[in-house]
C-alpha cells in the first residue's frame, strides 16, 4: 500500500500548493459566510455546503460585506472582478483562521465547494458520523476545467432508471465536477417521456424493458423536476431520443411511423439496427417535430440529441436526408442538435455537435469548424466489462478496467480532431445487461471518476501512477455515500 497521498483530490486542480503543517479546524463556531449582495445562487451555494458539513457548523448562513468575513468562517464570495477565473473556475484559500472561496461566476464557486468537501476527510459525507473537529489542510487551490463539456449518459430506455435513481447519480456526478447529464430516453425496447400530442408514445412504448419487466417512463413534470434537480447542481440535461433506428419502441405505440415489411411489437432483447422510421412519411416529421417541440419547451438547455447511429434499413441518401431534415426541426425549437458519429456524413451547420463513439466522419465536422465530443467505446463505454471476470456488462468494443479509461490524451485521439474541436468528454452507461441503481453504480464507478479527471484536469497534471493513489483514496468516501464501486485490483484502496 503505497503511502497516503498529500490530497485526494479528483479531478485534480489545475494548481495546488499545499501549505502544511497549518489546519483550519471546523467546529460549533464555524460559519459560513457569503458576500451580502452576492445574490441568491451564491447563498443557495451557501445552503449546499451547509448542508455537507452542516451539524458540526452553525446552523444558519452568515452574511458579511464583501471580503470582510469574520474569523472562523468559510466565506464565499463572487467577485466581478476576477474575470481570469471563467465561467466555471474559483481560488480557494484554506488557512489556520479562515476558508475564502472566490469565483466570478456561481459554477465556479459550487465546483470550489466540492474541492473543499474533498479536502474534508471522508466521515463529511456520512451522516452519522461525528464530524466535530474535522482538518482541512491548508492550501491554495487554483482552479478551471480543461473542456467545457464533462459529461455522462445514462440510457434509461434498456432498463427504466426512476427518478430519483437519477438525481442520486447527479449528486454523485457533481462531486467530480461534470456538468452534462445526457439521458438516452428512446430505443427499440423502451420510449420513456411523456409526449402530449402522441400520449401512446409513453404509454404503449414505455410499458417494458429489456428482459421483459414493467418498464416506464418519466411524466413531463418528472422530467422538469430531474433537469431542475441537476440545474442546482450545474449540471445540463441533454435529452436524446434516437432516430431514425432505435426507434421499434414507438412504431409499436404509432405502426404509422413504420413502413418495413414487419408488424412491430414490443421489443425486450438486445439486437441492434433492426428498426427505422419510415422516412419518405408526412407524418413521421410531424412526429419529429411534435417531440421535439415538447421536449425543448421543457429543457431550458441550448441541445437536442437526435442519436442518428447504427442505421441499418436505409439507404446512405435516406439517412442523410433525414439527418439534415431533423437538424432543421430542432433548430426550428431553438435548440443546437447533436448525434452520434454517423451525422458527420450529413452536411451539418458548424452549431451542430458530433458525439464520437466509434472510429467515423468526425474529423470531416471538425474541418468544417464544428465542435466534437470524445465517447470512445474502447475507453470510456462504462457499460463495458472491467475484465473478462465481470458479471455485467458487454465486451464488444473492449474490456475497460480503471487505467484503460483513465490513460488517453483527448487531444491526440482522433485523427484530424485536434483540441480545439473538442467540447469535451463523455462516458455512455447503456443498460443492456444494467437494471438497478446498484448495477449503474457498479459500472459507472470508479470509471467515470476517471473520465471526470480527463475531461477537467490540464494534461500536464494527469498521471496513471498518480491517479490511482488519490482515487484509492476517494474509497472509504464512495462507500460513505453508500456507491456500490468496483474495486479494481488496479488501485490502492484504502479504508
Ligand atoms: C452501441 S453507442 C450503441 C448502443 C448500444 C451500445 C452498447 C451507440 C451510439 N449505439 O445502442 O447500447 O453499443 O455498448
């Protein structure tokens, strides 16, 4: 067991400068502070890290002029001034007689939060514990993400995910500083949001899953609830439904939308690219434009994904004609539109996205000045076995222990990629062999913890040999917060 690491700070800031032997001893005098006039997201702020830390602190927020916070308190402030900071970067300052936590923008001061809820030995995130007395180490932590876009998808469409499932892993997102929550919620064996003007949409393709059980789907209102639970996490909701294959779960709700020689009906195996729109139908883009319309009124997020992969039953001009149709539709509801690899065939505007997952046309989109998002299956697919002896999961694009997801350079990836056409990173979790919070869990972490460090953390500051100590360290806190993790034999963990 290697040695404790000075940190375990994940991702790692962009810089640290630990400054020992000093502590700054949280106890019943603590307070935390926000700058009066700091407004409501950064006392909400306030509010959140009271609640991490908040029995062994004083109860109620304290308000000081800016920059006049008393000893003995942690104090957020937001300063106009420090533009270098960016939209989501902060400075933190821990000393023996106070915390200053400063930012220029509300996202930059939840991501310090969650820095300093990381430098609080692991028993803060346990609510029985006796957290009178906790240390944080002083230091000066200079801070600000790499990529602008650090996410992950669940695909709730397998396997039905509920609610509240999903708000749970958008916490656990947040303490790793993601801020994309893509959700997957159309394919073959389930459609799961409420659509008014097709109600059977949900209804009929929302009513079973793969393997059979009862499915379901997400009201309107339930789904609002999810992208504003994630929105006080600052984290964006990226709603994707998948056309035009992926899509037997509908055809079954609406056979007009079909015009394949095959009767759908409800599908709960695995295959793929069996399906697809009937793309020369009037109505099939009076579909795409009703769903899009709804979904956009209820996602106040700038993307609409329309998947566009594995299209197996149509021709290459019928693909592209209808990729270009439906970028129009969602542009028409004021969204950016995004699919996977295969739309960069199509002749994509420079606003439209391009999720990379398998080796395609990406660097063509990027010629043209679009921006792509990096979801290598070999590297960061969490839905892939960790090895040859994990239970769940598929292995057809790679076994994907923790070093394998953490060890690859964005920047140099993608032939023709170059970093300034990429948005970010993204882990897929699909849920083929995936069916309870426990699974996603398993499966998701510590991976996407990995992914996190990659799509944060300056290339220069990322190492495997260093990586693994402080993710070992990270153990004893996922376990606090009840995360049903792998424990690679990759990584130290510590107790
Ligand atoms: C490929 S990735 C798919 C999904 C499957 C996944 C399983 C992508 C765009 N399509 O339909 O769920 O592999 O790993």
């Amino acid at each position: 067991m290697p040695p404790a690491p000075p940190h375990a700070l994940v991702p790692i800031p962009a810089a640290v400068r630990l400054a020992p032997p000093d502590s700054f001893v949280l106890d019943t005098t603590t307070t935390v502070v926000v700058d009066a006039g700091a407004g409501a997201e950064a006392e909400r702020i306030g509010q959140y890290l009271l609640q991490l830390i908040g029995r062994p602190a004083r109860p109620e927020l304290g308000r000081a002029a800016a920059g006049a916070a008393p000893a003995g308190s942690i104090a957020l402030r937001l300063d106009p001034g420090a533009t270098s900071l960016g939209l989501e970067g902060y400075e933190l300052t821990v000393a023996r007689d106070r915390v200053t936590l400063v930012a220029n923008q509300p996202n930059g001061l939840f991501y310090g939060v969650q820095t300093l809820r990381q430098l609080f030995p692991w028993t803060v995130e346990h609510p029985a514990a006796f957290n009178r007395g906790l240390k944080l180490p002083a230091v000066r932590v200079t801070d600000g993400p790499r990529f602008a876009w650090r996410g992950a998808m669940l695909d709730v469409s397998r396997h039905f995910l509920p609610a509240g499932d999903v708000k749970r892993f958008v916490d656990l997102m947040a303490l790793y500083k993601l801020n994309r929550l893509h959700l997957h919620l159309g394919d073959d064996q389930g459609w799961r949001i409420e659509i008014r003007s097709w109600p059977d949409l949900a209804r009929v393709g929302g009513s079973t899953q793969v393997g059979g059980g009862p499915g379901g789907y997400y009201t309107q209102a339930e789904y609002a609830d999810i992208v504003a639970y994630a929105a006080s996490r600052f984290i964006t909701v990226v709603p994707e439904i998948d056309m035009p294959a992926h899509i037997n779960a509908a055809q079954v709700a609406y056979p007009e939308l079909n015009c394949l020689p095959r009767t759908p009906t409800l599908y709960t195996g695995t295959e793929v690219g069996f399906s697809a729109l009937c793309v020369s139908r009037d109505t099939v883009y009076r579909f795409v434009d009703d769903v899009v319309r709804e979904i956009s009124a209820i996602t106040p997020g700038p993307w609409f994904h329309i998947g566009g992969d594995e299209v197996q039953k149509l021709t290459h001009e019928e693909y592209i004609r209808f990729v270009e149709r439906a970028q129009g539709i969602v542009r028409s509801h004021g969204k950016q539109m995004i699919g996977w690899g295969e739309i960069a065939q199509a002749a994509l505007e420079q606003g439209s996205i391009v999720q990379s997952w398998i080796p395609d046309s990406s660097r063509v989109h990027a010629a043209r000045g679009g921006k792509i998002i990096l979801s290598p299956a070999k590297r960061v697919y969490v839905d892939m076995k960790y090895d040859s002896t994990t239970v769940l999961g598929l292995r057809w694009a790679a076994l994907i222990d923790v070093r394998d997801a953490y060890a690859w350079e964005p920047a140099t990836y993608v032939a023709g990629v170059p970093e300034s056409a990429i948005l970010g990173v993204e882990a897929p979790l699909w849920s083929e062999t995936v069916v309870k919070r426990e699974d996603y869990d398993y499966m998701a972490f510590p991976r996407l913890a990995a992914v996190a460090e990659l799509g944060w953390s300056p290339a220069a500051m990322r190492a495997w040999d260093d990586f693994r100590v402080r993710l070992g360290a990270q153990g004893p806190r996922l376990q606090a917060l009840g995360v049903n993790f792998y424990r690679s034999p990759q990584v130290p963990w510590r107790r």
